[in-house]
C-alpha cells in the first residue's frame, strides 16, 4: 500500500487557531466532583482541586474550556454555583439524574482554569430561564465593579472581571432529551434576543447559537437556516456537535468517521451562507465545533438505569477508549485543522472522566487513556499556518460514509518547524508513504511518533495505565526533500520536521 503526498507551502487554508484545542467541563458524572475537584485527594491544592489532574491538562494542551453543559446547563441557575459553599444548595439535574452539590461554581472554576492557562466558554440557560437571568450571568462575571453583580463577585473574592468572550446560548436546543428543547423558530427568536439583549451590555462579546446535535438529526439543516434566519445578525458562531462510534463491528466505517466531519461542516456553512447571503449581509457565520468525540452513546443507552434514586457525582459515560478511537480523534481533530478557515473554535468533549482523555480514580492516581496521545501532540506541534496537502492514496468504501481514502494528511508550518498528521485507515497493512517537502526547505526530522498497536482494541485502564503509549517511528526519514515513512495499520502518525 502505498501513497504520496506533496507540500506546497503556498496551499495555505488558515492560521492555526488556537481554540481548535478547547475542551468541555460539564458537570455530569465524575467530570467535576472527583475529576478536577477532590479536597481529600493527597495532590489538592488549597481550592480542592487535583494537581495531578492539572498537570495532565497542561500536558494535554487545552486552550478553551466550555462550561458548565452541555445538557446540564439547561436546568442550571447559575447563582445557586457562587458565594459561600455552606450556602449553596443541593439540586436535583434532570439532564443526568444526578445531584447537583454545587461546590464548584463560576468562580472556583476560573480559577482552576488559570492554573491550566486555559480561556473560558460559558453557557447560558436559554432553554428553561430567560434574557434576565443571561444577562445577570454577564454582569456577575464581566463588569469590573461598582454594580449590584459585579460587587457580589467581589465580595465573593474575585475582584477581577472574569472577561468571559465565547457564549454559548443554550445547548443542543434541537434535542428532544434537553430539558425545555424548542423547535427551531421558538429557538431562534429566544436566542436572537437574548443575544442583542448580551451585545448591548458588551458589542465585543463572541456569541455561539446552538445548531445540530449531529448529522443525523431530522431537522438538520431545516434547524440551522431557521435559526439563523432568526438570529444571524446577532451571533458569531453557530454550534456542530458529532459523536462517532464503531457500529456492528464496522471498523472500516467508524476509521472515516471524519467523512462525516467533513460533510457536516460543508452542510453547516453551506446554509449559514445562504442565510447570509438572503440577508444581503457581508458577515460570515463561523463554526464552534464545540461538541465531538467518540461517545459508545448505544451502549449508553442501553445501559441506563431505570432506578429512581438521586446520587451526587455518579460513574457515568466513563467511555475507556481503544487504539482504534484515538486514530479516529486524531482524524477528527485534522479534519477541524484542515477547515481552520471556518471552523475557529472546538471543544473535544469532555476533558476528565466523562468520554474523556483523563481518567481519575477518587484517592487514587490519574492517568491518559489513548485518546489523550493524538490531541496533546497535536496542539503541541501544530502552529503557524494550516497547509492543505496534495494526497495521492488508494480509497476504500464504507457501508456509512461512502468511500474513503486509505491514507490521510494534514499539515502546519511556521517559520522554523513543519508539522504532519497522518492516518492509515486500512485494517491490515501498512502503508508506504511519501512526503515531497522540497518547497519547506526543511533539514531534518527532529520527531515522529506513531500510535498503534498490534491489538487495535487495546486500552489503558486503571490497572494498566501504560498499556499504549506513543512510540518513536524508526522508519522516517528525510532525504533530497522526500520524507519516506511506514505508518502501521490502524495508526496515527506526527512528524515535526525543522
Ligand atoms: O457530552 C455529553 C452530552 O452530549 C452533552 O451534555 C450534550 O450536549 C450532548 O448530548
């Protein structure tokens, strides 16, 4: 199997944006409570928070962070989450069937955010409160002082604004599993004005209405022209969200999960153009792909419980990833580079326990599950501008997304470094490839790692937190200005070049 792909450093897509690395803290699970937050764990720093959970965020390479749901957030008041935590209530989360402790709010999380340089992405409750308790929300955590909210968040100990500039207006409103979902025009109409409502307060502030919840939804692309139709002068963004898993066995399709990717985005701007363009407006709506993963989301649904009891901080969606689900993030993370020219902001979802990178045990260590190796590499080596690579592969078809390459790239350069991400989808053999990057003028090969594995099923768990990790890949080498590498079945590659 063999493939070539050549760099011109003039087939420039975009800048790298720096918020394609953002995450997602819900509180759901053990995300939050025994995730970030554990005041009896040994590694607690003075706030409760686990620094060695910090740690492996850092090393993970976050630049966003949306808080605090997801489907969490519309049932959520926020001023039950600040003040003192003797004060605050204990609440019932209809989203996840949880209690809500609430000992971790606003301004506990921006400051755990700034241990781990991260920017914040808040959400509002669109769905089950109103314009009042959003703009409430903006005061509280945006004005430097001398008001009602913004002194409460002072007296509370925070005398710096938090300067929140992403918001997000609702969650997943298309869904019929979200507390108070809409239809597009209900939803369209309350977020167009909650959002002129935010603008008047700050004209400056970075707004994200909801779109589909997936591809697959039967109002796709009904629901974004609605919505914006709706509410396009007042926003800045609109949402995708995309879970992907293997179905039936069917490896070959979930390793092109990204096709999915591919064609989402082109649906999502297709018709934020097309509104646009009704409007006669010169703006452009951008993406905040601030929802997608892989999420084993049927076997969720089976698995729920039918019980009636309330626990605080339960195991939920505690997804314990494989080789093969980290080269699909890794693709899907590529597949978000490779459209950095409209899609600015992302949000791997989620970051700690939860469909998530990191796993924590409560007393007990942290460790990176398989999925963390693609993403923090990634954000580590990408910079500079996006390249779009000339790919010559083979393809193969898939019974979900059609046909697809065998091999895919993408790749980054700066002024002193290029970077390429690569997969090899097929299930068997490796693929021979070759990279032309005469025009970088590049010398030497200063890393390459591949991650894959023999047992494509492989997982790091608790009681093997190593089993996969990254390794060195002997085979690259440069050369006359041709890189030849083997990247294994079934594997994610990157090679930084100087
Ligand atoms: O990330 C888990 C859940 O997935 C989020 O709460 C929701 O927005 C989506 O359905």
């Amino acid at each position: 199997l063999r493939a070539h792909i050549h760099l011109d450093p003039q087939a420039v897509v975009a800048p790298v944006r720096r918020r394609t690395f953002g995450s997602f803290v819900e509180h759901l699970g053990r995300c939050v409570y025994t995730g970030l937050y554990e005041p009896d764990h040994p590694t607690a720093n003075p706030d409760g928070f686990r620094m060695d959970v910090v740690d492996l965020v850092r090393e993970l390479g976050t630049t966003t962070v949306r808080y605090p749901g997801g489907n969490f957030v519309s049932g959520f008041r926020w001023e039950d989450s600040v003040g003192p935590r003797d004060q605050r209530p204990v609440r019932r989360d209809l989203a996840w069937h949880a209690l809500e402790s609430n000992q971790v709010g606003l301004d506990e999380f921006a400051r755990w955010l700034k241990l781990t340089d991260s920017e914040l992405m808040l959400a509002v409750n669109v769905a089950t409160r109103g314009i009042l308790p959003a703009l409430d929300l903006l005061e509280y955590a945006n004005h430097p002082s001398g008001t009602a909210l913004s002194d409460l968040r002072v007296a509370n100990g925070t005398p710096e604004p938090h300067d929140v500039r992403m918001w997000c207006l609702g969650n997943e409103m298309d869904g019929p599993w979200q507390t108070g979902f809409m239809t597009a025009d209900d939803y369209g109409k309350i977020a167009a004005r909650t959002a002129a409502a935010m603008k008047m307060a700050d004209k400056n502030l970075e707004l994200v209405v909801c779109g589909s919840s997936g591809s697959g939804m039967p109002t796709f692309g009904d629901w974004e022209r609605t919505v914006l139709e709706h509410a396009y002068d007042h926003v800045d963004y609109v949402s995708c969200h995309a879970y992907y898993q293997v179905h039936d066995g069917d490896l070959g399709s979930f390793l092109a999960s990204a096709n999915d990717m591919d064609y989402f985005i082109d649906t999502v701007l297709a018709t934020a153009d097309h509104v646009g363009h009704k409007k006669r407006s010169a703006k452009k709506i951008n993406i905040s792909f601030d929802e997608w993963n892989v999420w084993y989301l049927e076997e969720h649904m089976a698995s729920q419980e039918a019980g009636d009891e309330w626990r605080h901080a339960p195991r939920q969606l505690e997804d314990v990833y494989t080789v093969a689900d980290a080269v699909v993030v890794g693709n899907l993370l590529m597949t978000l580079l490779k459209r950095s020219d409209r899609v600015t902001s992302a949000s791997l979802a989620q970051l700690v326990n939860v469909i998530a990178p990191i796993m924590t045990e409560p007393g007990g260590p942290a460790w990176r599950q398989t999925t963390f190796y693609p993403f923090s590499i990634t954000s580590r080596l990408a910079s500079g501008e996006v390249i779009r690579p000339a790919t010559e592969t083979p393809a193969y078809a898939t019974a979900r997304h059609g046909e697809a390459s065998v091999v895919d790239a993408v790749a980054t350069v700066d002024e002193d470094r290029c970077s390429v991400f690569l997969v090899n989808r097929d299930l068997r053999k490796s693929a021979q490839v070759t990279i032309d990057v005469r025009g970088l003028g590049s010398s030497h090969i200063a890393e390459a790692v591949t991650l894959a594995d023999a047992d494509v099923y492989a997982k790091n768990t608790l009681a093997e937190q190593h089993r996969v990790t990254p390794y060195a890949n002997t085979s690259a080498a440069l050369a006359d200005g041709v890189v030849t590498i083997e990247l294994p079945p079934v594997s994610w590659t990157a090679i930084a070049l100087r």
